[in-house]
C-alpha cells in the first residue's frame, strides 16, 4: 500500500469502496500508478475523460482561458458561458441551458424547472415527479429521492415527497399517478447506467413521450451519463426518436473539470426566472471553455468510430466463455458475467486493464476515441478474466 493510500484512509471520508491503485499520470486511454505499472483505462473516469486523459486540445482551452479569466461571478456575462450555451441548443433545439457543476445539480435543476412550469400551468397541487424503477438520479436528497432504487433510500429517510417511480413499460401506472395526483414531470434514462446499464424498450419511450407532450407535462431525459457522445449520437435520446422538453448532463461534457447543464426545451424555457435558481460555480469560464473544445470535436466522424467499437466490443464478448449476456449502447456496456463482477474487474486490474462495475455487471465506459489496438487488447483480457 503506498503512502498515499494511507493517508487517503486515515483524512477522506470513507465513502467509496476504492481498488488497490494510485493513479499518478495518464495520456490517451493509456494511465499509469504509482509503482509504474500501466493501464488501459476502460472506465474514462466514469464516462468523463471522452478524448481520453491530458487531452491537448482541451488542456489548451483551459490553459488558455484559465491566463485570462478563471471564474466570475454569473452577475456578469463571459464569453465561453455564452458560447458553450448556443452550441448545445444549436445542436439540440434545445432554447436556454442553466449551467451547474455535477449532473445532481443539473436534475435538481430539471426538478424544479418542471415543477415551477406545472404549478403555473396547472395550480400548486401538480408537483409529483415520475420516475422509473431501477433509475439512478444522483446523491443529494431530491434527487436520491427520484432515484428508483429502494436500497439508495434505506438510511435517508424521510425523503423529499412528491416522487413516484413506476415499472418500465408500465403505462398505466402513469396515467393512474396523473388521475390521482397529477403529473408535474417525468425523468427517464434511455439507458439505465448505475441500474446495470440497461437500455428501455423504444415502444415505451415513444408511449411515454406522447402522452407527456399530450398532457403538457414536462418530460426529462437524464443524459448525465448517456450524453456527449457516449451512446453513439450527441445525446442518447436522439437514438430514439424524441424530443424532450428537459435535457441533464455532466460527466462527459467538461472532459475532466466539474461542469453540469440543465437544457430547456421551448415549453419550459422561461420557466425559471431571475432569483429563482442559481450557482456561484455555474458556467465557469475555465470549465466551460474546456466543454466547447470536447463539444466542437463532438462530430460525426467520432460518433461513427463510437458505434464501430461499440459494435466491435458487442461482438467479441456476446457468447464468449464466463460471459452470460452484453447489455447497453454505445461506449456504455454491461457485461454480466458467471463469476462475480468485482472478483472479474480485479482480475483485469491484475493484467492491467481498468473496468467498472454497475450492479452485478461489468461495466465499461471508455474513451470514445480509444486506439482499436488497445481497444482489443482490453476486450481480450477481459475475456480472459472472466472465463477463469
């Protein structure tokens, strides 16, 4: 164990289950650790570092604002703010975008965005957010309330009211939900990350947002984890069709710094208002400089490469020795394997290769312009591990 290690266990809260290495420096998808051991890095930070670690295109953006302007107060305006926001409506149709830091805040954001514009257009009594079973929205208390997975409740209670979670493809139990209460918003991952990275059914998502659009209630789409690329196109809901009314994202977006954005859709774009919601950190200039480098680089030709190592790891694992199915889309995989997920993941680590898991499931979310060499020989140790 090196120093590092011990010191991190005796000052940092106790909160994550960490495996046994000290990461130092990186380049590409390739990390190394402290002892100078290498690394072929399948996990991107948990889908963050999308054109891979020391990116140089984005360490110039932010070097470059970081020598003139690294943070002002969102009493001003700056430049790489209000650029970074007309990229993503332009290329989302998307109308305004409130900047946070973390894709928590950015469904906090949606949150209220939604319940603002339902108790406006349908009296104080709409507030009731709907979700699905199995969703993951983030760790703070509303959003660990939204979130449909019963154990990530077990010692927070009570929860913030006014969510409900339903079945996937469970129509009905919406509509039931409206009649009763009232339906202030629904929030819906296309692929479900921390629930074991599990894509719905396209017939429910189409379903769900017809009968949002023809009761004018706001639908969101959680795209922390899914977006900028991930999923094969800009945002994973775009693979299905629709066009939602709120749109969250993080992780991947800034490329390495802390940055989250709430975009609203025509219905809901002057839904919040001065006063009504805000961030010191929010639209940071250094953060958001470094978001138009990975946004502007976020073309066809690299969401092409994505679905062709997408297609390329599908294939090579689906049927293979100690690998029971492949779930997921894009650079977003679970593998569930025979042998326990973490026995699995450590194993890799032992050959150099660095997964992650999400449920019982190995999980895999790297750079979404991997080398195919290395690309391969990740594929092909992880094999290995789980047919040992």
């Amino acid at each position: 164990m090196t120093h590092w290690m011990n010191t991190d266990k005796t000052y940092v809260a106790n909160t994550y289950a960490r495996f046994p290495v000290e990461l130092v420096s990186g380049k590409g998808s390739l990390l190394t650790d402290a002892e100078g051991k290498s690394y072929i890095d399948m996990g991107s930070g948990i889908a963050v570092n999308g054109f891979g670690v020391a990116d140089d295109a984005w360490i110039q953006a932010v070097t470059e604002q970081l020598g003139k302007l690294p943070h002002a107060s969102n009493l001003y305006y700056t430049e790489p703010c209000a650029l970074l926001a007309q990229l993503l409506c332009e290329r989302t149709g998307m109308k305004k975008v409130f900047f946070g830091n973390s894709g928590a805040e950015a469904n906090e954001c949606a949150i209220k965005a939604a319940r603002k514009y339902s108790a406006e257009a349908k009296g104080p009594d709409c507030y009731t957010i709907v979700t699905l079973k199995n969703s993951f929205h983030g760790r703070t208390l509303a959003t660990l309330s939204a979130t449909g997975q019963d154990h990530y409740h077990e010692l927070y209670q009570p929860l913030v009211p006014g969510f409900e979670s339903i079945e996937k493809g469970d129509l009905d139990a919406l509509k039931a939900i409206d009649r009763e209460k009232g339906v202030a918003g629904i929030l819906i991952e296309c692929v479900q990350g921390e629930g074991g990275v599990v894509p719905l059914e396209a017939d429910f998502v189409h379903a769900l947002a017809d009968y949002a659009h023809e009761n004018g209630i706001p639908l969101m789409v959680d795209e922390v984890q899914t977006g900028n690329g991930r999923s094969g196109a800009l945002y994973s809901y775009m693979t299905y069709g629709i066009q939602p009314d709120i749109v969250s994202t993080a992780k991947g977006l800034g490329g390495g710094l802390p940055i989250g954005a709430c975009l609203l859709g025509e219905r809901v774009q002057n839904a919040l208002g001065p006063g009504d919601h805000g961030s010191t950190f929010g639209g940071n200039p250094a953060a958001c400089a470094g978001a138009l480098s990975i946004m502007r680089r976020m073309d066809d030709a690299l969401l092409e490469g994505v679905r062709q190592r997408s297609a390329y790891i599908f294939e090579a694992l689906t049927g293979a020795p100690g690998v029971e199915s492949v779930s997921g889309l894009g650079l977003m995989i679970g593998i569930k394997t025979v042998k326990p997920a973490r026995e699995v993941v450590s194993k890799c680590i032992e050959n150099g290769v660095l997964c992650l898991t999400a449920k019982d499931r190995v999980r895999l979310l790297p750079a979404l312009n991997i080398p195919m060499d290395q690309l391969k020989q990740a594929v092909e140790t992880i094999k290995a591990a789980c047919a040992e």
